[in-house]
C-alpha cells in the first residue's frame, strides 16, 4: 500500500478544543447569542484567562448592536465578575481583559468603574501609563 494514497483519519477533538474552536467562530462572526448559548452549555462555568478574553471581546464588539448591546453589557460583567470571584487569588486579568471591560463600562456610562479597573494596582502598569499622576482622567 503506497503510504501517499492513505486517508487521513479525522481526529476526535477533546471538548476544551472544540469549545474553542467553536469560540474562535463566533469570534470572527461576532455572534454574541451563539457564544452564550455555548458558554451555558459548557460544563464548567470558568474558563481560561484566553477563553473569557474572547468572550469579553465578543460583548465588546456586540456594542454597536442596539439589540444585542443591554445583553452584550450584562453577560460581559456577568462573567467577570464570576471569574474574579471564583479564582480572586490565580485570576490575573491581562490588558485585553481590562479594554474589554472598559469599553463596557464606558457604553454602561460608567466611566469610574473603567478608571478604578485600570487604576488598580493589581492590574498591569502598562494599561495604567495614560492616567496621569494622581489626576483623574476622565477619557474613558
């Protein structure tokens, strides 16, 4: 049997995987419904740092839908706030994570909550660069 002719088996994708292939799909069509619908039916309610990002980046884009903006704002505080309760001491949210939540906040009218977000020393110094020393900014 000549080894070039052999049919690739396809591989059985374990679920973390196919989770995020699915995300990575509602990703590039930002469809919001479709990655709550897939987050709901995940069997653990915490996901990694990479999958909330997407997920918060997915709310964020949702934005500028007025149909969907409401639910874009809640689901995306919903899950932070459920991750930063449930790991408070392994959670380490990155800059993506934080310019997800400003930019919901700031479409929630909540311009301090961004400022606090980032002026938070826990949070990485580099999102904090352009807040002025002291001054509150009010850019958000």
């Amino acid at each position: 049997m000549n080894p070039c002719n052999k049919k690739r088996k396809k591989q059985k994708l374990n679920p973390e995987a196919q989770f995020r292939i699915t995300l990575d799909h509602c990703s590039k069509t930002k469809d919001l419904s479709a990655a709550i619908s897939l987050y709901e039916s995940s069997p653990t309610p915490i996901l990694s740092l990479n999958n909330l990002n997407s997920l918060l980046y997915i709310c964020s884009n949702s934005l500028s839908n007025l149909e969907t903006r409401e639910l874009a704002i809640a689901f995306g505080f919903k899950l932070f706030n459920l991750h930063r309760s449930n790991n408070s001491n392994i959670f380490k949210p990155n800059e993506a994570t934080l310019t997800a939540l400003a930019r919901l906040a700031a479409a929630k009218g909540d311009g301090d909550y961004a400022y606090e977000l980032a002026a938070s020393p826990s949070y990485s110094p580099r999102f904090r660069v352009g807040l002025g020393r002291g001054e509150r900014c009010r850019r958000w």
